[in-house]
C-alpha cells in the first residue's frame, strides 16, 4: 500500500463531522453516506475537489483563510 494523505476529523459551523486532507492540488473529503438504502451501497463516500484556499476579508482589514467546505458544499456526516 502506498500512503497518499493523512485525514483530519473536522466539524462545521453546524456541527457535522467530516474527514478533510491534501495532497498537493486536490483535496480528499470522507462523508457518511446517510443516502444509503441497500446494504450493498457504501457505508462512507470519498470526493475530491481542487486544493483552493480562499481568501476572505476580515473586518479589520485583514484576510483569513477559506475553503470550499463553507462556499456551499456540505458534509452528509461522521464517517465513523
């Protein structure tokens, strides 16, 4: 096996967990999967998406970093 990334246990401003690392351009994002109807269909869902940090005006003029999960994706749950 070859190691691409470590994940980090994350929650958002709603408090739903997710799994979030990078690996140089992309991103890798674990969410349960809560659409899951029959036992053969996957317990976690892994997505990627482009590495971009965001950057988002403070109110005192400085910036601070953001990332996608808060530009309107959202995590479907705890992957464990």
């Amino acid at each position: 096996m070859v190691n691409v990334t470590g994940l980090w246990l994350n929650t958002d401003k709603h408090d739903n967990k997710y799994m979030a690392g990078n690996c140089g351009a992309v991103r890798y994002w674990v969410f349960k999967n809560l659409n899951k109807r029959n036992e053969g269909d996957p317990d976690y869902l892994l997505k990627i998406s482009q590495n971009i940090k965001k950057m988002k005006p403070k109110a005192d003029g400085e910036e601070e970093e953001e990332d996608e999960l808060s530009h309107g994706m959202q995590p479907d749950g705890l992957p464990f």
